[in-house]
C-alpha cells in the first residue's frame, strides 16, 4: 500500500500592516493653516505688537522741459512795504490849537495859586488851590456833541492826575465849559478848575473831547 505523504502546510505570515499616518499627515489643509498662524505670530511678537508704519507717498518731481515755463514760486517773493506817514503829535504848547475827534482846543490861559472862586456871599474856596486854565472849544465835526470838563486830566510834574472840581466851576462867570452841547462851527469859551495841593504847578493838560477818546496834551509849563 503506497502512501502518499505530503509535508504540512505552513501558513504564511501576516502581510504587516502600513504604518499608520500621522495626524499632520492626514490633515494637510489645517496644518498648514495651522503653521502660517504660528508664524505670524512669532512675527508680531519680534515686531513687539506695533502697527506698521504708515506708507509715504511722493509725488514724483515732473521732468523740466526746455519749453515749459519756470515753476512758480509758491510764496511770492517779499515786497518792501511803502513807509507809514507819521501820526502828528499829540502834544502840544500853550496857545497852539489842537483837535481830538470833534473838537478843536485852544488853551489860552493858565491861573494858579487862586484860594476861592466866586463871590463872598457864593464861591467856594479851595482844599489846597485852585488851578484855573482857561480853554476855547470849536466843534469841528458833522453833529452836536457834548463837552464835559470830567473829561479833561491835568497832571503835575510828578504824573499825578487831577480831575476838574465841576461844583468850583459853576462859580466862574460865564463859564460854558460844564457839561455844554455845542452844535458843528459853534464856538465856547470857558474856565476849567482844578484844586490842586499848595505850590504844585501843572504840568499839562490832557484833552477829550469825549470820555472814550484818544485826547491830545498841552504842555502848560
């Protein structure tokens, strides 16, 4: 009897399996979002988190042609400006006729050293004297304008201000200086009154003919 006989069959190993891919591997797309993140990251914190700067733009200069006109200057060029004429003097001497706004004044006459003025019976004496200065107004304006003596400063030659004694000036004759509207081309004559302290002299005079004027000075001296 014949017997066949066969070696035993040896199975073969496993295939090995393929290695298994990474994470990274299998999600390309959001690795390398992933890793443009990181980077921009580490740039902003080299660049320590400040915005970038602001680009500059210049305007390109434009070729010079042989037939264009010179560019003009921006600015123009300096010009000397014509000279001012002078303003005139605002002092003025004893005698000499000056004018502030409407009016033209000529003082005429300084008195000093007067103890009363008006009569015995109705005057007033003074504190120390009285300074009497003696003033034409002219009105030389368009319209009717007030002059007032608390208008007009007498100073001493220290610079001090005296202001008129209205009530002592009541008393002078024919005074037309206190508080009297003079009509343009009219004319008044009249006496202002200081009452000033004993052997001070007046030095000047300073005229208005209102309260918010330039005024002009006389020298009285």
């Amino acid at each position: 009897m014949t017997t066949n006989w066969q070696p035993p069959t040896i199975p073969a190993p496993p295939a090995p399996e393929p290695p298994s891919r990474s994470w990274f591997a299998r999600h390309k797309i959001l690795t390398a979002i992933l890793a443009f993140v990181a980077v921009m990251v580490l740039a902003q914190a080299v660049n320590g988190g400040d915005d970038p700067a602001p680009a500059v733009v210049t305007k390109p200069a434009a070729s010079a042609s042989p037939d264009a006109p010179p560019e003009e200057s921006e600015q123009p060029a300096a010009t000397e400006e014509p000279a001012q004429p002078e303003e005139p003097a605002r002092t003025a001497k004893l005698g000499s006729a000056v004018r502030d706004g409407q009016f033209e004044f000529t003082v005429t006459k300084v008195q000093a050293g007067v103890a009363k003025v008006g009569s015995d019976m109705f005057g007033e004496k003074a504190q120390g004297q009285f300074v009497l200065v003696h003033v034409t107004v002219e009105n030389i304006g368009d319209e009717a304008q007030y002059f007032s003596d608390s208008n007009q400063k007498v100073q001493d030659a220290k610079g001090r201000e005296f202001s008129a004694d209205t009530g002592a000036a009541l008393y002078v004759d024919d005074n037309d200086v206190f508080l009297n509207e003079i009509n343009p081309g009219n004319t008044v004559k009249g006496v202002l009154v200081y009452d000033m302290p004993k052997n001070t002299r007046p030095a000047s005079i300073e005229l208005h003919d209102s309260a918010f004027s330039g005024g002009v000075t006389v020298r009285l001296g």
